[in-house]
C-alpha cells in the first residue's frame, strides 16, 4: 500500500494478494471513494506497461468528472 493523490485528493494506490496481475487506486470524495482498478485478464500475449501506473493514470483522467 502506498499513499499518493490524485487530481489533489488523498489516494493510496494497492493491490491484493489474491489478484497479484492487478493494481488498485482509490481516492476520497465526499460520499466516501472513488476505486480504479487495472489488471491483466489474459495471459496471451505481451504484458507492456505497469498496472499500478496505468491505474493511476486513469484515475488522475477520471477524478475531474466525479463528484468531490
């Protein structure tokens, strides 16, 4: 688990030991949080790119559309 922020709300950025192919990132809204989660879901083919950055990326893409 590691702390972080997107779009200047706290963030931590994990993953599961059960899902060891994914990444989370969830962030603080009013309501509660936000969760992004990017994962591989197929084993064919190459793997480019880290799933932790991705999901990161898309929640800082996100976050301007959702409610604070």
């Amino acid at each position: 688990m590691r702390d972080t922020t997107v779009a200047d709300r706290p963030a931590l950025t994990f993953r599961e030991k059960n899902d060891p192919d994914g990444c989370f990132v969830a962030f603080a809204a009013e309501q509660g949080m936000f969760e992004v989660r990017v994962s591989w879901i197929s084993n064919e083919g190459p793997r480019i790119g880290d799933v932790c950055e991705m999901a990161s990326k898309y929640a800082a893409s996100l976050a301007p559309h959702l409610p604070k």
